[in-house]
C-alpha cells in the first residue's frame, strides 16, 4: 500500500509552503498526497447553525482553504493524487491519527498571524513529538532551497544509538534526491574524565575523539552498503551537539535527527537537541521516530 505524505494546511502563507514541500516530496516518492484541515467548528457554531445557513462559516472557510491548496499542489505536479480533507478534530489529535497511516507528516511550524501563529507553533512541536511516522517541520515556512539535485545537501544528526531509524531515512532522502549526506556527530570531554591510570586531557580527548569516529562509522556502514550511490560525508565535531546541527542547517536542504518514543509515555518524547534544532534549524527538519 502506498502510504501518502499528509501535509496540514491552515490558509497560511507558511502552511501553502509547506504544501509545495510536501507535493515535491510525494511526487519524488510516487506516492499519493493528503491534505489535511482540522477544524472543531461545530463546537463553536453549533449544528443548528449549519440547519439554517446550509454551512457554517467556518466549515466554508475549511473547504475553501483545502481546495485551493489541492489545486496548488496539483499545479505543482500536475500527475500527482491529491485528496483534500477537513477533519472535525483538534490539529494535533487530527494529524498524529493522520501519521498512523502516512509515509510522513509535514508541517509549517507557525502559522497564520497573531494568537493563532503561537498555537500552530505548538501544534508543529506537538505533533512533532507524537507522531508515529518522519515529520517534516519547515522553519518559519522555509522549504527547499533553489539547487540542483547535485547540489543539495542532506544533513544527519547521529546520536548516540547507531542502530536510530533516522539514518535510513536520511540516506533514502539523499538517495532520492541524488544529494549529499553529511553526517555529523559531536563529542565532548568531560572537564574530569576519570581513567585507571588517568589520562592526560590530549589523551582522554583522542580517546573522545575515536569513540565518537567509531560510532559515527558503525552507524553508517549498512545504509551506506543498501545506498552505494550516496555521497557520504561524516564530520566529527568537538562541541554541543544541537550547536553543530543548526550551524550545519545553514547551508542544508534538510536536517534530519532521530527521536525517541517511549511506549506508554504521554508527554512530549523530545529530548534537548532536537527541541534545539527544531526551534533555531536554518532548514527544514525531519524528525523519525524510534520506539523503545
């Protein structure tokens, strides 16, 4: 089954952004494109309303909003299927439902003006954090640059699990769009790193160092056998890591870090360095999730 990449749309210019973000990446991917509007217009307006009015504004309003992006985005891919929906459901309960079935979720991480803006800023961090499938988080309605595909540049954030879903997926992302794949680990010596015998601080550093080379190559070596077409660059940086992935997203098209979902757990499952990046990233962001 081809599972479609869901996009959600509010009438924004930030969100009709993400809309051509999302029917580019369906038509790479050849698979099918959702536009999702939620709306609780009901509880507000009230079913008798909609009796004597046909529709209540609101649901007009809806309507409006994913048509005219359904016909944008068929603009943008004219072979690509798109189908609009406008679902009677609070945005971010709508699209973590929505991911249970989607190859991705992609969302503007504010959208319209005002009030409104600060509340999709955290439905985008909230869905983010939810999600059951890779969400798509474009930065202040930022989408892909104008480059060639060989000049694009796919950024990786590799934590400390070599075995995260992310990397895949970053390399399936690069492969697709003939890019780049800059994967970046960084690594930090504790002030008093402790050793039997101590270690000379020049010592405990290449040791750092290599620890982090290791896993930097032991979590790349089986995407990189199933892609031999991907342009691999593996950066090790000393330093905090969510500093040298939004130094990296400057010149990227796409950063892409892993996130971890603990079973169970009904808070917002982020932790600190993809919070960062999804605050301060120069690109957009793809987070994948991973279940413990």
């Amino acid at each position: 089954m081809e599972l479609p990449v869901v996009v959600g749309v509010d009438g924004s210019a930030a969100s009709l952004r993400a809309v051509d973000w999302a029917s580019d990446e369906a038509a790479l991917r050849g698979v099918p494109l959702r536009l999702v509007y939620a709306s609780l217009w009901e509880r507000y307006e009230g079913p008798a309303l909609a009796e004597v009015l046909g529709k209540p504004s609101e649901q007009v309003r809806a309507d409006t909003i994913v048509d005219s992006a359904a016909i944008r985005a068929g603009r943008r891919n004219p072979d690509l299927k798109v189908s609009p929906e406008v679902l009677r459901a609070d945005a971010v309960s709508a699209l973590v439902r929505e991911a249970r079935n989607a190859s991705m979720v992609v969302v503007a991480s504010r959208g319209r003006s005002g009030v409104a803006e600060l509340l999709l800023g955290s439905v985008s961090l909230a869905v983010a954090a939810r999600a059951s499938c890779p969400v798509i988080v474009l930065r202040d309605g930022l989408g892909q640059r104008a480059r060639t595909r060989a000049e694009q540049r796919i950024v990786l954030g590799v934590g400390d699990e070599p075995d995260s879903v992310a990397v895949p997926f970053a390399f399936q992302e690069a492969a697709d769009r003939h890019a780049a794949l800059h994967a970046v680990r960084a690594w930090r010596c504790p002030a008093h790193d402790s050793a039997d015998p101590p270690l000379s601080a020049a010592e405990a550093a290449r040791d750092h160092e290599q620890r982090a080379t290791d896993l930097l190559n032991r979590a790349l070596r089986d995407a990189a056998a199933e892609h031999p077409s991907v342009r691999v660059r593996p950066r090790i940086v000393e330093g905090v890591a969510r500093t040298a992935l939004v130094e990296a997203s400057h010149t990227a098209d796409l950063l892409v870090v892993g996130a971890r979902r603990h079973r169970g757990h009904l808070g917002l499952q982020l932790g600190r360095v993809t919070h960062a990046v999804l605050h301060h990233s120069a690109c957009p962001v793809a987070v994948v999730p991973q279940r413990t």
